[in-house]
C-alpha cells in the first residue's frame, strides 16, 4: 500500500507559477526578490512558508490578478489599499496595481520607478509594545530583532526613511488625549540624535522600564522624558546611561470608538 500524497501548500502553487510565468529560474527569481536561492527552495518545496516582505515583493511582480494575492497573504488588507483611490474599496478591481510600487518597510531596498509613480510603502506593525509613563514596555531595544503580527500600507510621503520604520502599540493612558491606549505609532528608528528632537514625540528604551513613549525635551541641557499628562513628572534621562533613544514618532493610529 503506498503511502498518500500530500498536496502542496497554496503558496507553494502560487510561487511555482509567478516564476514559471516570468521565466526565471530559482536563482535569477531569488535575485528579484532579494532573498538567496536556498530560502526560494525551501518556499517551492514547502518546508517553510515565505515572509510578508517576500510576499510583498511577488506581488510587486505578478500581473493585476495575481497582486492582490500575494499582498492579502503578506497582511495587507484590501481596505488598506483602498485608502489610497478616492473611488472606494469597489474600484479595486479596476485598479492597475503595477502602477503602484510597494516599499517594504525593514527592507533596506526598493525597485526604482521608470517613471513617477503613486507609492505605498508597507508597514510592519510589531508585536511590541510601547508603554507611556506609568506603563511599563516590552524590553527590546533594536526593533529589527521584533517579529510583524500585521503589515499596514501608508504613502511614501509619510514615511521618509522606510527601511527603519516599524509599528508600535501602545500600553497606557499617560499620553492621552493626544496619544491613548491601544493606539498604533509609526517610529523612524534613523532619527534618534536628541538634539533634532527637542518637542517631538518619541519611543526611547531603558534597560528596567523597557519601551517608552513620550514628549522629548531640552532644558538648560537636560533631557528630560515628558508625558501630555501632568499629574505624572518629567523623567531625567542626563544622567542615566541605561536610557537609549530608539526613534522619532512620526504619525499614529487610533481606531474609531
């Protein structure tokens, strides 16, 4: 009796296919995508399954149909492309998708346009937290280190340096109302130099408090870590060395009540 075939994965079907259609081998494939040959291997054999990044990236190549697949397996959601076209989410089957580059945010590189393009750069939202004054954060400091739960598409226009931005939940109520529990922050980790952040809102570490989120202040040469609720004090980052800026806060999220 013979033993009974299990059918590959989707994904494995759906990457044999974009290659095949394209006409590259593994190796010219794996160049395209900015992964080694190995890992495309290990994707078509079934072993392991792609990351989001990579998924973004095939969808980046595959024709109009195809995108849409690839994008909703890396974790973006419809709903977070049809942001971007003021006809609504009903328009997206219309939509010539190639037109669009996707960044990758974390990635390090991007495709260069032929021409202008509307962009969207996709955002990896982190299963860390940041926590206001009060509220303790999740104790890492290099956020490449953290794993994406989710991926959100934003345009290009707000995220400067994509290859350093990541998402960020917040734990805690001390930065309300401007900033609350549960919200979603966008840190640009290429900004951390305090002396260009004197007033902005930021996420720093320390090696007790972890992840921290709050207003970044200059006096007389002190910095200090301010949260919107005064009922909390300032804290003194001068003169311990255990405090790290980890990035500028860009824009936030908050989902509707």
């Amino acid at each position: 009796m013979t033993a009974r075939k299990i059918p590959a994965p989707e994904w494995v079907r759906k990457i044999l296919q974009l290659r095949k259609r394209l006409g590259l081998n593994q190796s010219e494939f794996a160049a395209r995508l900015n992964y080694s040959a190995m890992a495309l291997s290990r994707w078509e054999s079934g072993t392991h399954e792609p990351t989001a990044e990579a998924y973004v990236q095939m969808g980046n190549l595959a024709e109009t149909d195809e995108s849409n697949w690839f994008w909703t397996r890396a974790g973006l959601k419809s709903a977070d492309l049809a942001r971007m076209f003021p006809q609504g989410a009903g328009v997206l089957d219309k939509v010539d998708f190639p037109h669009f580059e996707i960044v990758v945010a974390g990635s390090g590189k991007k495709r260069a346009a032929a021409k202008v393009k509307p962009k969207l750069v996709a955002l990896p939202v982190l299963g860390v937290h940041a926590g206001t004054h009060g509220a303790r954060g999740d104790q890492i400091l290099d956020l490449d280190e953290a794993e994406a739960t989710e991926m959100i598409a934003a345009p290009a226009l707000w995220c400067p340096n994509p290859a350093a931005t990541s998402c960020l939940r917040v734990r805690g109520s001390s930065m309300s109302p401007m900033i609350d529990d549960g919200d979603i922050v966008v840190v640009d980790c290429t900004q951390h130099d305090g002396k260009d952040l004197n007033g902005k809102i930021i996420v720093a570490w320390h090696r007790k408090t972890g992840l921290t989120l709050s207003r970044f202040l200059m006096m007389k040469g002190v910095q200090l870590l301010e949260s919107e609720n005064r009922d909390y004090k300032p804290i003194s980052m001068g003169r311990d060395r255990n405090w790290r800026i980890v990035g500028k806060v860009l824009w936030w999220i908050r989902k509707s009540p």
